[in-house]
C-alpha cells in the first residue's frame, strides 16, 4: 500500500506544478492547448504502440482478450449505476447536470492516470501495455454510449469514424497490424530487439518519446484544474456523484473482480481503472456541447482531491498492493 502511496503523492506532485503554473500564469492557454496536442498526437500514440509490440506477440495479444472486455464491464457497471442513480437522487436536478451526473458515473479517468500509476509497480511495462488495450474498449464507449448520456444527442454515424480514430486509437490498431504481420513472417519481439534499427527505434518511442506521457500529461492535469472556479464544491448533487464514482460503483467493480477467475496483474488493472477519479474529457464535452460547467469542474477537483485516500486504500483490499 505505501509503495503505491508514494507513486501517486508523487504523480500529485507533477498535477500542483501544473496548478501552480496555471495560478501564477507561467504559461499562456495557447501553450497549454499546444502541450495538449503534443500529448496526443506524438507522446500518448508512440507509447502505446511501443507498448504493445515490445511486450506482444499475435498470439499473446489475442489471449489478452479479456483486457477490452473488462474495460467495457466497469463502464456498463457505472452507466447502469448512474442511470438508476440520476432517476431517484437527482430526478429534480436540471437536465443538463443529470447528464453529466450519469456521464462522471460511466466514464472516468481511464488513460492517463492509470498509466502514470501503474508504471511505478512491478508490472512495469507489461502494465503499460495491458492498460493500454483496455483504452480500445473505453475510448470506443466514451465517445459513443459516452457521448449520447453527455449530450443527449443522437450519434452522428457519418462523423463518428472521426470521432474515434485519433492518434492514439490508431497507435493501436497500427501496432495490431504490425503484430499481425510479423506473425507470419515469423518475426517476435526477441527478434526485434536483437536488430539494432528496430531496437533503437522501439528504445527511442517508449523511452525518450513515450515516458514523456507521464509528466506530460501530469502537466496538463494541474494546468486545466488550475483553470477550474472552486465553486460548488458541497452541493447535493457533487456529494452524490463523488460518492458514487469514488466510492459506491468502484466497491461493487472490486467486489466483483475479487470472485472473478482471472491474473493478479489483470486484477489490478481492472481494479485500478475503478477506482480513477472523474474523466478530464468531461470539461471539453461540457465547453463544446453546452453542458453544466460549474458541476463537471466541481467534480473534476473533488474526484481527483479522493483519489489521493481511496485509491492506495482500494488498492490494499483487493490485495494487490
């Protein structure tokens, strides 16, 4: 438990440097935006394709089946929890704070900060790579069952392709597909480790371009709470959703995965996106599709404020730490 204390005090650690930048402007929201597009575009895709094909071959990667799967089992577990929870605790509340209170209990921070997390175990960069293939799953639910409960919108077929093909869904599939052929050309990670282009470049993306994920992306975390109103932190419904995502839907995920026949290292993941405090894309969707702003940016800091206490203490009786 303490090991695993200490890695996310010290994930912390990067997030208030963020605030604090944020809160003596150090940096311009232009430079934010272009750190955030960095992250995205260059940093997150080389560490998930390097992930995947320095840990996997075909055939290991197919009995991972269960990583995707179980991603998409914790979403539906919060969706289902969130939906019974919007129609009796909040069934006075506006329209739009209903949605995003059924989002929060769906979706959280299922990328990122796990990454960040699970690098500082022992698993390393195999739990880098598991992580990774679970965002197949909960990128692909965020922003189609996500995006519906957020804006109540109907989903656009002709622009979702878009929607869910950005670098690092691609990352993915590419390395699928790379995996896919070095199957029969008879070519394993042990091969390319041992040719020194294929070795650098893999050394090159996960260690110098990939590893910048972590503090990257810490980085950016602090900047956009930092940019929150601490508004509205108390309120009925905040209590409510903080409850149920930190708490209530993470007990039941462990609960069930503590019975579940599967790998320690496989439990851990699971139970670690469990328990990850509100999704940061919740803000954008709320700026762009005309949702309750105040509510997303009080659950944003009062999920992520828990998650310091209930994720090591979660952790500890799933009996992983």
């Amino acid at each position: 438990m303490s090991t695993i204390a200490i890695q996310i005090s010290a994930i912390f650690a990067m997030i208030g440097i963020g605030i604090l930048a944020t809160r003596r402007q150090w940096f311009s929201e232009e430079f934010s935006t272009q750190l955030s597009l960095l992250l995205i575009k260059v940093f997150y895709p080389s560490l998930l394709f390097s992930a995947i094909l320095r840990k996997y071959t075909l055939s290991a990667l197919a009995d991972k089946w269960i990583l995707p799967v179980g991603a998409a089992g914790i979403i539906f577990i919060g969706w289902t929890i969130g939906w019974i929870a919007k129609r009796t605790l909040l069934r006075h509340a506006k329209a739009p704070t209903r949605r995003a209170f059924h989002f929060t209990c769906a979706i959280n921070n299922y990328s990122f900060l796990p990454i960040m997390i699970i690098a500082g175990t022992p698993l390393g960069e195999e739990g880098v790579a598991m992580v990774a293939l679970t965002t197949i799953a909960s990128d692909t639910l965020t922003w189609t069952l996500g995006f519906r409960t957020f804006t109540g919108q109907r989903i656009n077929l002709s622009t979702l392709p878009k929607m869910l093909l950005r670098p690092p869904i691609f990352a993915l599939l590419l390395a699928i597909c790379s995996l896919i052929l070095f199957h029969f050309l008879k070519i394993t990670p042990e091969t390319l480790f041992s040719y020194q282009p294929t070795s650098v470049a893999l050394h090159t993306l996960y260690h110098y371009l990939g590893n910048a994920t972590i503090p990257t992306s810490a980085l950016i975390c602090g900047m956009r709470l930092g940019q929150l109103r601490l508004t509205g932190l108390f309120t009925y419904p905040q209590l409510m959703v903080t409850a149920l995502r930190m708490i209530l839907i993470p007990s039941i995920i462990l609960l069930v995965l503590s019975v579940l026949p599967i790998s320690e290292a496989q439990r851990l993941v699971f139970g670690l996106i469990a328990l990850m405090p509100g999704a940061m894309v919740s803000v954008s969707m709320a700026e762009v599709y005309g949702g309750d702003i105040p509510f997303v940016s009080a659950m944003i800091l009062n999920t992520h404020a828990l998650c310091i206490l209930t994720v090591p203490i979660g952790l500890w009786i799933l009996g992983a730490c």
